[in-house]
C-alpha cells in the first residue's frame, strides 16, 4: 500500500469509528431516544378490548360500533381494523428518515345513517398514506423529503415537554366548542389540537391512585401509570368556566422510550391532514389504538436524562470526536512510524 | 259554493288533525351516579312521521355534584351528533364544585333526523399549565331515535 493511501483509508476508518460511537452514544438506555437506529419501527392497531381509564387519560371507546372517516365532500370509508406504522429509515445528526403508513383493513365505502355508518361497496385492504419524512429529533417537527414542513410528528415526544402546553396537531377540521357553549349550535371551524402532557403517577397519586397497580395492557408487558405520560385536554376561558380550546388528542406515551404506546378516540395527525387533506373530526375509532408490533427494547427502566437538542448535543458529540481524533491522530503516527522505519530500512 | 267552502275547511281540519296526530313529544336520558357526582345525557323534540324528524330537537350533557368534591371543581365531557354534525369529544369546566351545584352543556339544532348526546362526569384541577382530571361516573348516552 502506497503512502498516498494511507491518509484517506485513515480518514475512512475515523469516520466509520466516529459514526460508531454517536450511535453507541444515542443507543444507550437511559440515553434520549436510545433505540433511534435505521430498522426500528412501531405498530399501533385497535385494541379487542376496552382499556382501563387512567386519570387524565379518557380509556373509553366512546361508545361508538363503528370505525371510519369522513372526507367533507361526504365520502365516507368505514373499516374495521386500522394499523399506524412508523419506521425508522435513516439517523442523522438531528434528524431521522422515517416511512409512515397507515393500512386499512376490510375497508368499504359507506353512507351515514342516523349516527352511524352504512356499507354500501367493499374495497378491501387499503393503504390510506404511506409516505417517507424527515423528523427533527430536537423539534420533533417533522418535513416532507424535499423539505415542505408539515407539522409535528405525533409518534414521540419529549420528557422536557411535561408540564408544558403542545400543538400537536394543527388546524384539524372540527366543531367549534365556544360556538356551543354560546349559542348551542355547531360551528365547523379549523382549530389545534393543543394537549397538556403531564405524568401520569404523578395525576393517579394527585387523586389518591397507586400508579403502579393502574395502566394498560399491551403485547409488550403492562405499563404502569408510573411509565406513562398522558396528554391532557387545553382548555380556554369562557365566562366564569372552561371549555375546550380545540379537539382532543389523548395519547400515551412511553416515559422511557418516549414513544406512543396507546391512544383513545377519534386519530388525526399532521401527516395525515397533509397527505389525506381534511377530514372531518379525524379517524373514528370503535376501539382505543395500542402498540402490538415493535422492536423497540422496553426493558430499560431509566428515563431519559437529558433532551437532545442544539443546545446540549455537545455532551453526546465531545467525547465521540475526542475519540475519533485520538484514532485519526493514532493512524497518523503508526504511518509516520512506518514510513520512517522503511526509510531507515 | 257555501257547501264547498265547508267542505274545504272540514278537508284542512282534518289535515291539522292528522299531522297532529302524528307527532309525538319525545325524550331520552341517560344517568350515572359516581362517587361525588352525577351525569345526564338528555335529548328531545317533537317527532313528526311522516316525515320521520324530529322539530325543535335539543340535546344536553349535565353534569351535578352530589358530594363535596375532593378537588377543585367538576368536569363534564360532552359530544353531540345530529345529521351532519358531530362536536367530537370537548370538555367542559365550569365554576361548579359545592354540592347540588349542576353546569351542563347544551344545542339546539333545530329540526333533525336524529340526534345523540355523549358525556362523561369527573373532577379535577390545574397544576401549572397541565390540567388534571378523573371520571366519577361511567359514560351516558341518550339518542332519539332510540338505540
């Protein structure tokens, strides 16, 4: 091997190595989003059951016997199983490429009959979106691949957002709640869904629940109150009460991994809005959605320390390129070594 | 001509007489009791068949506290859904927490083919900027047409 080969095979090598040791770096448990690498994916799909009420968490099926979505010109698609995949594609520094699909399953075009729905033609298994974007792991908002912004990627959060107030989804298609508290009329309107994220033992212990004893069932294991985080509703001043300030986003999330785990009522999100246009209230839902299919480890137990965003991603990064300078410094020296010692003969 | 004259409002009274005849004042409620609340769904109008719709329809979630709450004041969720219309879940909070105080939440759409009111009663308070609530009763559910 030539001298001349020596440098860009150093270079190579203390890439690779560097690239090494960010994703040892973010792999880590208790790191944030330790399990963000290309390949790992989550599956949500409705639950045969009921699941349990969580404070703060609403946990009902609404009552309702059917599944479906309305688009504003009145077509109307009933279903009766649903899944919401995302998977990672590709990490970068701060961002991930991620492929999201949502399938429908035994899918039929239907007509609204007196509260519910009427099946009119079968269309079978369908794909209602499937679509690769890029999601900023500080902002979690999240582009399309050539960079239109879309929204706010609903699938992940941040611990540093507990306690604060989050647009999680914009400009949905809804009623307006002011316009009833008012008036008793329904107004449709364009409105955010705005959440409170909050911890989930800390509500069950604020009203005298054990978090432990209280929480979900899934494929994975049961989730305790005390892992979760749940979004609570936003609400607004009117008159001497509150009322809503738009519709409701009742997901939960994973306090360790950071991810949702389970969600009640009707599903909308940016992507879906972006992709499927408006459709009105969002995806009804017979039953809550729950995780049952992921690769993701959920047996670490440490949450997340810090958040990872531009203004402390230099923990993460410091060290991984001291290491990589002490490699590329190391190759060097070896090959001057070598070269010096062929000279000498 | 004073025959036909008679015979024409005899024909229109019997005319009124029949459409009266075939409305109906109809209600339909639905009741949980929690450990500190109550909740109500509640709907009504005058139904006319034919044509099968219901006039005057009007549709309410209440919530009452029964008990001294163990937190702050109550909170009411509430959907509506009548022909087109569907509020989706909102909630409600009103200034409401000594016992027998009631707040509900109400429309009134007006002539329908159908109509359905969902709710649910708890209580709860803010922490900071998060608000936090439990459910008391179970959920109610009162539709006219009836289930």
């Amino acid at each position: 091997m030539s001298k001349a080969t020596h440098l860009p095979t150093s270079l190579f090598l203390s890439l690779v190595v560097l690239t090494a040791l960010v994703a040892h770096g973010r792999s880590q448990a208790g790191g944030w989003f330790y399990w963000m690498e290309p390949g790992t994916y989550a599956t949500l799909a409705m639950s045969a059951v009921k699941l349990p009420d969580i404070p703060g968490w609403s946990g009902s099926n609404l009552g309702r016997y059917y599944s479906g979505l309305r688009f504003p010109n009145e077509t109307q698609i009933g279903f009766r199983n649903i899944t919401l995949t995302w998977k990672v594609l590709e990490v970068y520094e701060d961002e991930a490429l991620v492929n999201y699909t949502i399938e429908l399953f035994d899918a039929y075009y239907a007509e609204r009959y007196m509260g519910t729905l009427k099946y009119v033609s079968s269309i079978g298994n369908m794909e209602l979106l499937s679509l690769r974007v890029l999601v900023k792991m500080d902002t979690l908002n999240v582009y399309s691949e050539n960079g239109t912004y879309i929204g706010r990627w609903p699938f992940w959060v941040h611990g540093h957002e507990v306690g604060s107030r989050i647009v999680m989804v914009h400009d949905v298609l809804t009623s307006d709640p002011k316009a009833m508290y008012l008036n008793g009329t329904i107004v449709i309107t364009h409105l955010d869904a705005k959440v409170g994220l909050s911890d989930s033992g800390t509500v069950a212990q604020s009203f005298g629940r054990d978090p432990e004893s209280e929480g979900i069932n899934t494929t994975f294991g049961f989730f305790s109150a005390s892992r979760l985080l749940g979004c609570t509703p936003v609400l607004v001043p009117m008159d001497s009460a509150y009322i809503s300030a738009g519709p409701d986003f009742p997901a939960l999330y994973d306090k360790v991994s950071l991810t949702m785990v389970a969600y009640s009522s009707d599903y909308i999100d940016d992507v879906v809005r972006f992709m499927v246009g408006d459709i009105y209230i969002g995806i009804y839902l017979e039953k809550p959605l729950v995780i049952v299919d992921s690769n993701i480890d959920f047996s670490p137990e440490k949450e997340p320390d810090e958040p990872l965003n531009s203004d402390n991603a230099e923990p993460l990064l410091i060290p991984s390129a001291i290491a990589a300078t002490v490699v590329v410094v190391s190759i060097g020296v070896s090959v001057a070594v070598y070269a010096w010692k062929k000279k000498r003969g | 001509m004073k025959t036909k004259i008679w015979a024409f409002f005899a024909a229109m009274l019997l005319m009124v007489l029949i459409s009266t005849a075939s409305a109906v004042v109809m209600w339909n409620e639905d009741n949980a009791l929690g450990t500190y609340t109550r909740a109500q769904a509640y709907v009504s109008g005058d139904w006319y068949y034919p044509p099968g719709e219901l006039r005057d329809a009007y549709a309410h979630v209440k919530g009452t506290v029964r008990y001294a709450l163990p937190d702050e004041g109550l909170v009411i969720r509430f959907r509506f859904l009548y022909d087109g219309y569907d509020s989706g879940d909102m909630y409600f909070f009103p200034d409401v927490d000594e016992p027998g105080e009631w707040a509900k939440i109400y429309i009134r759409p007006g002539t329908v083919t159908y109509i359905i009111s969902v709710g649910r009663v708890g209580y709860g308070h803010w922490q900071g900027e998060v608000f936090y609530y439990v459910w008391d009763t179970r959920e109610v559910s009162a539709s006219i047409p009836f289930d």
